[in-house]
C-alpha cells in the first residue's frame, strides 16, 4: 500500500508543477526542526524516536546547491535506550519546469551510529552495549513548487542504501514551508519509508 501511494506521488508532481504561480525559489537557508519517527524495526518491535535535526542549504549558482544536516533521536522502552546521531552532506541540482516550479535532483552521503544499551538487571547481561555505525547514501527527484504566495511544497521520489546488510529502501519525502516574510518560516514534512514514518515541524531563515 505504501509503495503504491508513493509512485502515485511521483506520478502526480508534473500536475503539482503546473499548479504553481511563480518562480524565485530559494535554496540558501538553515533550518531547525523537531522529528518524531514511527516504525518497526527487523524483530517486528515497534519503536518511537524523538529528536531534533538542524540543516542547511547553500546555493553555489543557479542551478547548483550543497546541503548538510546533523540530527540525533532517542528512545526508552523495554528497559532499554536507543540512540542514534547522525550526519549528511551531499549536493543538488534544481532546474526549472514551470512559471514557479523546480524539479530537483539531490544525492548525499550519509553516517549515523545506532547505539543500544540494554538494563544488565532485567536483561542478565554483562555487556549490554552496542554500536553500529551506518554508512551509506541517498539519491532523490522530484518537483519544488510555489503554491501561493508564501507557501512552496515539494514532493520527492528517494532511494537509500547502507552498510551492515541494510536492504536498499525507496523513500517519499513532503514537505511545505509557509513564510511570514523573507527571512522567517515555518516548515512542516513527512517522510514515508518501509518499516518508518518520519514527521518533522520546526523553523526555517531564509538568506
């Protein structure tokens, strides 16, 4: 079901471009947001990380852009703490489409570390740790768009991969910035993965 509702999200961004009213979009900004995410890991547990994540974008020409985030999530059930810090940077292409619509092109680096530690009481373990370090990458496309006035969207098709036999996932990613004037908005996005949902809200400057 999921992956059906993501080809029919790529399916619908051409139709997304031509609703759009005007170019102008902007790629230099930095932007600090809280993330909740929502999955189920390979044991069939379900967990509910939280955390925040600060990110950025640069725009180098017209055309071209490099970005780069740092987040860390946490979480604390079955007598146990998840956690997992991580970091990107990676490069995008943007290209006009429409009056006010870019489709975008992004590829990035990516490592995070997924740290576990387990209560030795409950658990009857003596060395209750462990820390995996995962290396890898994304590649995403699709359409950034000006809505109305203040408001841009996007809509993007996305695929991940990673060490440690990490099967290659395709990825949906939304999101909307509303802004209150050139500088300051508010930014909202869901990220639709297999085995995790993941929702951001937080604030955006524009420069």
């Amino acid at each position: 079901m999921k992956k059906s509702f993501i080809v029919l999200a790529l399916a619908a961004a051409p139709f997304f471009a031509n609703a759009s009213e005007s170019n102008g979009i902007g790629y230099t900004y930095a932007q600090l947001d809280y993330v909740y995410q929502d999955g189920v890991n390979g044991h069939g547990i379900n967990f509910y990380p939280n955390g925040g994540v600060l990110s950025g974008s640069y725009a180098f020409t017209d055309n071209i852009f490099g970005m780069a985030s740092y987040s860390a999530v946490e979480d604390s059930r079955d007598h146990g703490k998840f956690k997992n810090p991580g970091w990107t940077v990676g490069m995008g292409l943007n290209t006009p489409i429409g009056a006010n619509a870019d489709w975008v092109s992004q590829i990035s680096y990516a490592d995070s570390d997924a740290r576990v530690k387990l209560r030795e009481s409950y658990w009857g373990c003596t060395d209750c740790r462990e820390n995996l370090n995962y290396q890898g990458g994304t590649i995403s496309t699709g359409v950034l768009g000006r809505v109305v006035d203040g408001l841009t969207a996007n809509a993007y098709l996305g695929y991940e991969d990673y060490s440690h036999h990490y099967d290659g996932n395709f990825y949906a990613d939304f999101g909307m910035v509303y802004s209150f004037n050139p500088t300051w908005g508010l930014h909202g996005g869901l990220r639709l993965a297999e085995g995790v949902d993941t929702y951001t809200v937080g604030l955006r400057a524009s420069f």
